[in-house]
C-alpha cells in the first residue's frame, strides 16, 4: 500500500511520464491545455495556469485517496467539539506503563486523540523514570505488523464466533474433570487476581500459571529463602557510600528496578559519594560506570563472592587479591555498604547475608511484587499437559515455543490440549499453534492496575480507542465468566467497583488524574532465613571451562517484547555502539587465540567473524563475534530477546539465545565456538562523528584530587580556565573574540548542562528525541555507511589510567584512524583506549548551539541562523543541502537527508506506513531529502511554554522549559534553563568548578556545556 501511495504522492510519479517535460517546455506559457490530463473537466479552449495546478493537486489527491484501503474518506468539521480536545493543543493523561518485563508510572501525550509521548509522571519519583523502552513503546501501539483480527482455525472470525469456540472448550473441559489453564506473564494486577478468583470459581479446575521470558528466577528463589516471601528487595542507594556488584548490572535490568535515579543522587561529588566496585565478566552498563572494575570470568566471580561472603559472615581471611580489596572497603563503610549479585540463586542468597551481616541501609524492606514466576509451578504446569490433564490452555501475550530452552517440546505437546487459545499481538509460534486467537490490546489502548510494590497502587487508562479489533485479557475473562452479551462484562466498571477497596477514601476520577496513589499494602521484607553453606556450595559445583558464557538483556531490546519496534532496534548499544544486531562479546586476547577477526574496510564499517556457538550440547549458528575492550578473558557474552520470528520484519534480527537459558542461570560453562568461515557486517556508530584528535573532549577527575585540589590551579588544577596566548600574554578565552557580541539579556537564553558524572548512557533521552523530533529510522544498511539521523548522540571513550594524550600520538607519527583508536583493532588512541580493562565516560552529544556559530558564516542561503534565546535554529524550506554547515561543524552533530525517508519502501519502517505516521509529532516538520536537520533545542516545546505563561500573564518559572532529552533523563544529567532567569538552576551550575565547554579553544562560545566526571577511586 505504501509503494502505491509514494508514486502519486510525488509529481514525478504521476501516471504521465511526460509530465515534467511538458511543463518545462511550457512554464511560461498563459494557456495549458488541461484536458488530457483530467476526465471530464471542462472541455474549454485552454486553461489558465493557476487552475491547471489547481486541477493537477485535486487530481493527486484524489488518486492517493484511491489508493488508500478505507472506501471512504470524508472530513467532519467539530459541530460539537469534544471538550476534552483542543486542536494543536496536547492532553496529558497518566497511565501506567507495563508490557510484561517493564514498569513505569508515565504521562502519555496525546494530539487530537493520538498517543505520541511517553514522559515521566514526575509525582512517582523512582518508579516514574522512564527507559529507553519506556520512550519508545508508544511506537509499539502503531506496530503495522500486529495481528488485526480475531481467528479461529486460521482463518478471520469475530469476537462472537471466537467466545463460542472458547465457551463450548469451558464447558467440555470442566465437565471431563480436565485443567483449564490461563498461562500469563507476572501481572501484579489486585482486579486481574480479583476477577481470575471469580473465574475459577465458575470453573473449579482453573488454575493461573505464570510464565515470563526473563523470569529472574534466581532471584526470586533466593527472596522466598532469605525472606520467606517470593517478592523482590527494593534498594535505595542515597544513603550508601559504597556498592559492589558482583555480575550485577544494577543500571539495567536488575531484579525488574533500575537503581540509576538513586544511584546518580548518591554520586554527588563530595566527602560522601558513592564507591562503585564492580565484578563481572561482560562489560556491562553498570560496569562502565564504577569506579574500580575486576574483569574476571564467571567462575571467578563466584570465587570471588564467597570468598566475600567468608570473611564477612564467618570471619575467614580471604586469599584472592580481588577479595581481600573488596572485604577491606566493606568493614570500613560497615552499614553504608551494600552488595549486589546475579547470575544465580546461590550468588542472590550470598549478597542478602552479607547485607544482612553489615546492616545494610539500602535494604528498605519493601517488597517489589512485579515478578511471580515460580519454575516448580511451570514444570507441574508441563507435566499436566504432557499428561493430557489440560482442556483449555489460554496464553495471555507469552510465547514459551520461542522463549523458553524446552520450547520445541511445550509445541509437540500442545497437540495433547484440545482448545488452545492465543492472546497475542504477533503471529507468533503460539499463534500458529493456536485454535483460536484474539489479538491483545496494547497498555495505551486498556483498563487495568498495578500494585508494583510495597504501598504503592497506580491505575492505567485508555489514551486511544483500539485500532484494531483487540481485547485484553481481564474483557476476555469477563465475558467467559458472565456469558456473552452481559451488562456485567464491561471492565471498566469492574476496575472502578474494585478500586474501592484498595483506595482507601481516594475517589477513583483523583487516582486516575494522578495515575498513582499509596495503597494499604504493607508488605514488608525482613531477613528470616537463608541457607549460605548450601548457596556457597552451589557456587563451588559451578565447573570451570576454557569458556564461559554470560547472558544478558540489552537496554534496547530487553526480553524482546518490543523487538519489532524499529526506534529500539536502531538504539545503539551504550557499550558496543552497535546497532541491529545482538552479537558474541569476546576479549581481544581471546579473540587473537581464537583466530576470530574484527575489521574495518576503508569506509570505517566494521566487519566480524561468525561463530557456531555449542553450549551443553545445544548448538546456535552463525552467532557474530564481537571483539570487546573489557570483556574478562575466557567468558563471552551474549544478549536474550533477538531473533524472533514471524513477530515482524524488525523483529526477525539477530539471533535467539533463550535456547541456552534455563530461566535460572544467567552463567553457564562448557562452551564452545566453531569458526564458519563467513563474514558479519555489523552497523555501529562509534567512529562515526567523531571529534577524536583532538583534547579535553570527555574530562575526568580523581576524587582525592577534586576535593583537595583547586581547579584551576596553575599546576595541578584539573579543569584550568582556557587561555589564549597573545602578544600581550595570556588572556582568558573569555575576552578575546573575533566576533560581534549582542545584547542577548532581553527574554530567556537557553543553555544546557549535560554532567558526565550521572550520565550512565542509557539512552532513554535519544528515543525522547527521536519521538518529540520525528527523527526517522533509517536501517541497519545506512547506519553501516555512517547516515544515522540521531539529533542526539551518546559518545562512548574509552580511557585508560595512563596520561595519554593525543600529542603522544602524533609524536609516535600515528595515522588519523590510530588516533581515532579502536577496541576492535586493538589501537591505542588518544581518548579511547582498549586496554584489557578500560576506564568508560559517556557523553551525550547533540548541536552545541554556539553563539560563534561556525555553521551560520558558510551557509549561502542563511537557512541556518542564530536567535537571541539561544537556540541555531534550521529553515528547512531554505536549504538546498550543499552541506558546508556540516563540513564547518567541529561537533559533527548535523544530519543530512540523503533519502526521503517517509513513504519510501527503501526505509520500510514506521514512516512508511499510515499506522506508523500516527506517531508523529504535528509540531516538528518531518524533514525531506537534501536538507540538514540536528538539534533545535525542542524550540517547539520552549515556544509553547513561553505562549502559556503569556496566556496567564506571568513569568515562566523555573523548571517548565525543558527539552524532551531533559524531561527522559532519569539521573538529572542533562539539565535545561534561562541563563538570563538569576534564580534558574542552569545558571547556578554553570557556576561549578566541574563546568566546561566542548573544544573551547575553538571559541564558539557554545550553549551547551559539561561537567567533569569525578571517579571515586581509594
């Protein structure tokens, strides 16, 4: 459909081919006959050129209309508007954001009844941060790929013919005394439970079973040990001086709750910031933030723990060097301290001892109830359909045939249940296997309520009507319960009768305005048991192998439920910088043992060898290797979620890892690599846009030195005021210019602050960008040719303890790419630099917005300019791309459209389809081939919060502007205000020692500047 519509959307692919030369012959001509180009019109000597176009543009629009599906178009005018929609003015509404791996209490934006936003409800504190998938799951409500009809053997059939199926399977299996089984992810839902309990109650041999991708397991498992409950711990970091993680990537998907937000408050420079000490195996998020990191293979980050664990609980003396450090730090800060662990139930048991053993205040002793998967009812639930005891199976949005290490078997078996229901949103393995499917609403498109954790009740809403004929789950189960067509099947009103009780008083219209209340669920956790010989010992049998594998969720895709949305497939990993694609992390000095090659052709594109992975028996193929710079000798790592099939052309990427999971054990041994002899081509975006060579790009500081040593002092200052050296001697960079200053102090001058210290590179404010900004996919071919289209990148440098600096390089005559440096080549560079365990700083970087703009000076046309508030701003209906603003760029931050990329079959992504386009933001043009585009500082969302207070006759407060990458950033990194408000929080941090400007020297004066990482190092 799409193709169809781009050929006569554009006046080149009108069906006259001659077209265009009858009008350049022509153009200037009064009369134009018309009559050959439209059917009945006016049969008249000639026509006047102006109603020619006129006529020409109908006709264009009349055939795109043709050409769409819907039979008939026609505009209705608001005679009633709905009070609720103002056009061109957005409605907030909060929600809550859940897919079965992710939570978030959020806000959704919506635009004459769309959803295109997810920003943060900023009244849920921690459990209101939004991730990258958070920011990005609004584009998988408009997921053209989604099944769009209900099914029934196959073929279309409509809810009524579904229901009659799944009834008459209700009735057969009750009455032959056979299990009905509604096998659903975790769903920490009080109505879900509510209404299952009255469905059972209808059907006695009901029985709920959950079932999640990414279970965490062991987790689980070890919180029913130590605790007595199968609840998750919440931690809170504020209060700690210093954390060691030991294979926990606690940044990331850490026991379903990121701890960034208090882990960036904890990192407050200072006498009492967090220590980060980190042992693990992969280069994880979390490990690239720490101060000290111990690279070692997995079995010796068991070691390594117990030994931890010994000397802590018992009294041991530990041997190892890691171990000894470790123990030291942690009798030092005593109940300050705090230890994290995964990989397995017995390293999970281990830290909660030791916690316990050091009173631990970041232990809060709230329950976090999103996860509920427990392995033994699973394995009863298999045995039951192994036996032929299910009647009714239902899947609620899960997929174990894809997911699940025995999913092959779970398919054979399913021929042993007569009535097998799919509640999905893709066709799916369990689609296929299906009898009857119905398609799942999306969370923007249903009722429901979450109780996340301890005292806490938050309500999700529609923001949209279904777009297609979809049902959730708790609508399906009204209607087996009560019968079709019953008054009691609308579970709107159950919510809201339900919602009475958790309330407490709260009226149910103020929960819903505010999305999250506290609710009487006063679940605490305490320390009640916990077996740590039988832990250790469980660490002690894990074997030891030349290779170990480590599994692990990415922060773009997670489990991969949102696999087949195009914005995360696209996010590059905050580690490797590579995009589309999951990979086999391995060490430069493994991979030189291994003969395994990462290489770079001549365009800079990197290009790897393809394994065949066998772990314990079962064999991947074709699995990229990936050479990474602080991957621990002898172990590899491997990301879950990929490889998904029939769930989607973007979807289908990479390969599928859940085969070696056995839902426990992310740290598995005997493994084993084949060389195929082919080629990877990996997209990645490291090298792209660089402003390597040069210095002071990413500044870092030692702790001991910040707080004991001046900044600018003349010797030993860490962060020294730039000066010029003149013929009058030196002078502050400040006062030397060779431009004309202007009066800039008359309304609001935006600058932002980015500190590199609570950047941890998740990414959640490039997918803010890229949906405020309508910044286009583009694939994994073009990012390979360096045309990504990101406004807003995440630099990662490597950095190693040595002084090197770029004048090293040159003394030592390297070549422009060995300055660049590479963990893939193994070149030491002048800020990033591969050594076996290198220092990580990540540095968001988008369009400076200089005052001394050198873009400004070379464009011929002047389509880009400067504003008084501060902002380079892009007239793309002035550019004619000749790309010197892009050249004159010291930043490279400036993108150019070298494809239209909406309607164009080549970027078969969301803009390629009406569904997608619905995500579109109607305030941000959407940019067309053969223009610049980069940052604009969400000049639409500064203007809009200048109109409203001029609209309520008052000032704009502190705090209101924001950009759409401040508003998704969780740790408070990047910060946005008027320079020329006294009492703004960006002024006043502009003041701090720890302040910078990119490429001073250059002198163009940016409105953008940074602030120096502090490392905490003893």
């Amino acid at each position: 459909m799409a193709s169809n519509k781009i050929q006569f959307r554009s006046i080149h692919e009108l069906k006259d081919p001659a077209l265009n030369g009858k009008l350049a012959l022509k153009e200037f001509q009064e009369e134009i006959p018309v009559e050959d180009f439209a059917e009945g019109a006016e049969k008249t000597d000639g026509t006047s050129r102006r109603d020619f176009l006129k006529l020409l543009g109908f006709s264009t629009a009349a055939v795109t209309l043709a050409a769409c599906e819907a039979p008939v178009i026609k505009t209705i005018p608001y005679v009633v508007k709905p009070h609720e929609i103002i056009p061109g003015v957005p409605n907030y509404y909060a929600s809550t954001y859940f897919d079965g791996f992710d939570f978030a209490s959020v806000l959704v934006k919506t635009r004459e009844g769309r959803p295109i936003k997810i920003e943060a409800n900023p009244i849920a504190g921690d459990l209101g941060k939004t991730n990258a998938r958070a920011q990005a799951s609004v584009l998988s409500l408009y997921d053209n790929d989604k099944v769009k009809q209900p099914k029934l053997d196959g073929k279309d059939e409509t809810f009524d013919k579904v229901d009659d199926f799944v009834l008459k399977g209700l009735n057969e299996a009750q009455s032959a005394g056979k299990k009905i089984v509604l096998l659903s992810q975790s769903f920490a839902s009080p109505t879900f439970k509510k209404l299952f309990a009255e469905f059972k109650a209808k059907y006695p041999t009901a029985e709920l079973v959950t079932y999640d991708a990414f279970p965490y397991s062991a987790a689980l498992d070890a919180a029913q040990e130590v605790f007595g409950q199968r609840a998750l711990p919440v931690y809170d970091l504020k209060g700690s001086e210093l954390v060691v993680a030991f294979q926990a990537d606690f940044l990331g998907d850490y026991n379903a709750a990121s701890l960034e937000t208090s882990y960036a408050a904890a990192r407050v420079p200072g006498a009492t910031m967090l220590r980060h000490i980190q042992v693990e195996s992969n280069m994880s998020l979390t490990g690239a933030n720490s101060d000290s990191r111990y690279r070692v293979k997995p079995s010796d980050v068991n070691k390594a723990l117990v030994e931890v664990y010994n000397a802590i609980v018992t009294g041991a003396n530990p041997t190892s060097k890691v171990a000894t450090e470790i123990v030291k730090e942690l009798k030092a800060k005593g109940s300050k301290a705090v230890i994290l662990a995964d990989g397995s139930k017995g390293a999970q048991v281990l830290a909660h001892l030791i916690n316990q053993k050091l009173g631990s205040v970041a232990f809060t002793g709230k329950a976090n109830f999103l996860k509920e998967f427990d392995n033994a009812r699973y394995q009863e639930f298999l045995g039951w359909v192994n036996a032929g005891q299910v009647g009714v199976l239902i899947t609620n949005n899960v997929d174990p045939i894809y997911s699940h290490n025995k999913g092959q078997d779970f398919k054979k078996s399913l021929t042993k249940v007569p009535h097998v229901i799919a509640v999905t949103d893709k066709k799916n393995e369990m689609y296929k296997a299906a009898k009857a499917v119905i398609p799942v609403a999306n969370w923007l498109e249903s009722w429901g309520d979450m109780e996340p954790q301890t005292g806490v009740y938050t309500l999700m809403q529609p923001t949209i009507q279904k777009i297609y004929k979809s049902r959730q789950i708790e609508e399906s189960l009204l209607v087996w319960k009560n019968g079709k067509n019953n008054a009691a099947n609308n579970y709107y009103d159950y919510l809201k009768a339900n919602s009475a009780s958790v309330l407490s008083g709260t009226s149910f219209n103020k929960a819903l305005y505010n999305g999250i209340v506290a609710s009487a669920n006063a679940t605490t956790l305490s320390y009640a048991g916990g077996n740590g010989a039988q832990a250790v010992a469980e660490l002690g049998n894990f074997k030891a192998s030349d290779l170990e594998l480590v599994l692990y969720t990415k922060t773009s895709i997670g489990d991969g439920t949102q696999a087949n949305n195009p914005w995360l497939q696209e996010l590059p990993d905050p580690i490797t910088r590579m995009s589309w694609d999951n990979y086999l992390t391995m060490s430069p000095k493994d991979a030189e043992r291994l003969g395994i090659d990462n290489d770079l052709n001549a365009r800079m594109q990197l290009d790897g060898s393809l394994v065949n992975l066998t772990v314990n028996g079962v064999k991947i193929e074709n699995v990229p290797v990936f050479v990474q710079a602080g991957q621990a000798d002898g172990s590899v790592g491997l990301a879950l979620g990929y490889g998904k099939k029939d769930s989607g052309a973007t979807a289908d990427t990479g390969v599928n890892a859940y085969p070696l999971f056995d839902g426990s054990n992310l740290v598995i041994s005997n493994v084993t690599l084949q060389k195929t002899g082919e080629d990877h081509e990996f997209a990645g975006v490291q090298l792209q846009n660089t402003m390597m060579g040069r210095y002071d790009i990413a500044k870092e500081v030692p702790l001991a030195d910040f707080l004991n040593v001046a900044f600018d002092d003349e010797h030993k200052g860490w962060n020294k005021p730039l000066e010029y050296h003149t013929i009058s001697g030196a002078l502050p960079a400040g006062k030397i210019d060779l431009w004309d200053a202007f009066d800039d102090t008359d309304g609001p001058h935006f600058n932002l602050s980015v500190d590199l210290n609570s950047c941890t590179g998740c990414g959640a404010c490039i997918i803010a960008c890229q949906a405020e900004n309508n910044v286009p996919v583009v694939g994994k071919e073009e990012i390979r040719m360096s045309r990504d289209m990101f406004w807003l990148r995440i630099d990662r440098y490597y950095s190693s303890k040595q002084d090197l600096t770029v004048y090293d390089g040159l003394a030592q005559g390297k070549a422009v790419p060995e300055l660049y440096g590479s963990s893939v080549l193994g070149i030491e560079g002048a800020l990033e630099n591969p050594a076996e365990n290198p220092d990580v700083i990540f540095q968001p970087v988008m369009c400076q917005h200089c005052n001394h703009a050198p873009c400004e000076t070379v464009c011929p046309v002047a389509a880009t300019s400067h504003s008084k508030q501060g902002q380079n701003h892009m007239a793309y209906n002035r550019c004619i791309g000749t790309r010197y603003c892009a050249n004159n760029c010291p930043y490279k931050v400036r993108r150019f459209n070298w494809f239209t990329y909406n309607l164009n079959d080549k970027f078969d992504f969301n803009m390629n389809n009406d569904l997608g386009r619905m995500v579109l933001n109607p305030d941000v043009v959407v940019r067309t081939r053969g223009v610049m585009e980069k940052c604009s500082l969400c000049i639409q969302m500064t203007q809009a919060t200048i109109l409203e207070a001029k609209k309520e006759n008052r000032k704009v407060k502190d705090g209101e502007f924001q950009t759409a990458c401040s508003k998704a950033c969780s740790t408070g990194s990047l910060q946005f205000g008027d320079m020329n408000d006294k009492e703004s929080h960006v002024r006043k941090i502009y003041s701090d020692n720890r302040r910078y400007h990119l490429l001073e020297e250059i002198g163009t004066k940016p409105n953008v500047f940074y602030h120096t990482k502090v490392r905490n190092r003893v």
